[in-house]
C-alpha cells in the first residue's frame, strides 16, 4: 500500500467535492448527505465471515474468555482488555502501555473497536489482519512476554479450555494450538463493533441526530481536506500517510526515534509515514497519535489542520470538526466478563 492516497481515493473525493469545495458549506442537508454516504457510510453489523470462514458462536466464546485471560501473560497479570478495554472504548486511555515488568511499550494503543474494518493492524500496519495482530502482543517483551510453546502448555493445564478449542476447531486434530488462540480472538474482536452513532442515524434519515454546529464541522471535515486520510466506514485505517505533510509536529508529539512504517518496509519514503487512525469513538481514546501525547480533541484537531493541510484551524473550526467526531461515538459492546477456568498443579507458574 502507498504512503500517499490513490488515484482512485483521490477521484473519489474529487467527485464528492464537486468543482468548487469551497461551496460546499451552501449545499443542503441532502446534498451533505449525499457526499457523506459516499465518502464514509454506516458502520453495519459485525461481519460474519472471516476470510471465507464463518464465525461460529464457539469460536467467538472461546475468544472472549481468551481475551480477558491474564494466563496468556508470563505474569499472570496481562491480558488483552489490560490495553484494550471494552469498558474505556476499547482502549486503555494512557499515552502508551504499560507491560511485563512495569515496562512503558513505545506506542499508544488503538481501540480494538471496529478494528475488524481496518486494512491492516498496528500504527504500522505490520500486522494483515487481527488474528496476526493477536500474537504480537502475547510474545513481545515490553507487553505479555510470553512463547506460543508457554501459552499451549498453559492452555492445555486448564480441561475446560481443551473442552472448548476442541468445540472451536472440530476439525483439528490438535486444536489447541496458538494459531487457534489467535483466532478466536479474532472472531470475539470482529464482534467488537459500535453501530448506530448520531451520525449514521443521520446518515439513515434522521435529520434532528445531528446539529448545526455538527453539521458545520461535518462540511469542514470534508472541505479542509480531513477525508483524504480519514474516509470509509471507520473513517481512517485504509492507508498511510506521512505524519507533517506541510509541516512535521515538534518531537513531543512526533518522537524521532519512532520512524513508523520504515520500521516495517525499510523503505526511506516510509519515515514518519503512520495508518491514519480510526475516528470512530475517538472522544473516548484519549489521549491521541500514535505517541498519546495530545490529550485534547480540539487540539489534536488543530494540529492536523496544520501539520497535514497546512491550514491554520482557527478556535471555532476546530470546535466544529470535533464537535461532528463526537458524533462518531456508536452503541458501545456489552461484553460480560467471563468465568475463567482455575489453574491446575500443571499450569505454569507467574512469573
């Protein structure tokens, strides 16, 4: 995937935009509509299939309990909702994580809600998909640090797991395994999705969903420039983009050692270059970028009118378009947390 957004992107928003982007703020409710549901569309239900597999309730049970395991860390403390918390918008809320050992990882962590519509995973996109995504964080040092030989021998120490891989994967012949793990914390994840914001009831029709101010910051988005980056139905995650287009944030914000996808492609054009996020319930996964260092909607705003579209957002502006990104916030998962199996004199220790 480019850094830079395609050619089709490009005609797409070119065609929403009509010949003057600039009168866009005098189009109707309809017209406003219109482009909208072109450039974002509505967040629909989970998806039920992955990859041309069907999601089984099976496989998403398992995933869950999995996900709220802490035995899949080396400290029996960590566990996927530590980072992701279904309770705080699938997020932790911290400028970045905290792992094994009390270490501080390097980057923010991304809502896993809607996570299922992304192209890739990770700040990064050095992931394919969320069950790669999966077992990065299981095995790396400064998070769970933990082997995919320890998280099978801990599974197998616990009958009511291997009850339930072998429920999961009736076809396997060993299947507790590790790549089935990462699976079925997939299936639970493509779950995690937050229909029904104000703004797709107002996609949908209902006109009183959104208000002036919200609609103002809506024409904004889309006339700054914002949707370039930010567009699909999670309003971001399809491709990436250099962080400082027109002018590169100070190292607080934009840390140099941190070079971003060129860590993955080894592709100079790659430096600084970062998935643009998701938008979707940004309001809750404070603080913002991938070093969590901008804890302000307004101002996060602001600094990408700068650092992206070279346009200085002026108070009320960047008042708008968050206004209209709060609108993004959908019906939030309810995920009860499950009873998980006691250890056994075979399971490993914590260590």
């Amino acid at each position: 995937m480019r850094t830079t957004w395609t050619l089709g992107l490009a005609a797409a928003v070119a065609l929403a935009l009509g010949a003057g982007g600039a009168a866009l703020a005098q189009r109707d409710d309809d017209g406003l509509r219109a482009i909208a549901t072109a450039l974002f569309g509505a967040v629909g239900d989970a998806p039920s299939q992955i990859r041309g597999v069907a999601v089984s309730a099976e496989r998403v049970e398992l995933g869950r309990m999995l996900f709220f395991e802490p035995r899949l860390s080396r400290s029996h403390i960590i566990s996927c909702n530590t980072c992701h918390n279904i309770g705080t918008g699938g997020a932790d809320n911290v400028p970045v994580s905290i792992g094994h050992g009390w270490q501080r990882g390097p980057r923010n962590s991304p809502t896993v809600f809607n996570a299922v519509f992304n192209a890739a995973q990770f700040w990064d996109g050095r992931a394919a998909d969320l069950a790669e995504q999966a077992k990065g964080p299981v095995q790396a040092s400064v998070e769970m640090n933990s082997t995919p030989e320890r998280v099978v021998e801990t599974l197998l120490s616990l009958p009511r797991y291997v009850e339930l891989f072998a429920a999961a994967f009736p076809g396997d012949t060993a299947p507790v395994s590790f790549d089935n793990m990462a699976l079925a914390l997939e299936a639970f994840e493509t779950t995690l999705v937050t229909p029904h914001a104000r703004f797709d009831r107002w996609l949908e029709g209902d006109d009183g969903a959104l208000d002036a101010t919200e609609r103002r910051g809506l024409r904004l988005f889309v006339d700054s420039g914002c949707a370039a980056c930010h567009n699909g139905a999670n309003f971001g995650g399809q491709a990436y983009f250099p962080f400082g287009v027109i002018a590169r944030p100070g190292s607080e914000i934009l840390p140099e050692a941190d070079k971003g996808r060129f860590a993955v492609t080894q592709t100079a054009s790659d430096e600084y270059v970062f998935r643009a996020a998701p938008l979707r319930n940004v309001e809750l996964t404070a603080p913002y970028f991938h070093s969590g260092q901008v804890w302000d909607l307004e101002q996060a705003v602001a600094i990408m009118g700068n650092s992206q579209l070279g346009r200085e957002l002026d108070a009320t502006e960047a008042a708008a378009i968050a206004a209209f990104l709060r609108t993004l916030t959908g019906r939030q998962p309810d995920v009860g947390y499950p009873l998980l199996p006691p250890s056994t004199a075979t399971t490993p220790r914590p260590e």
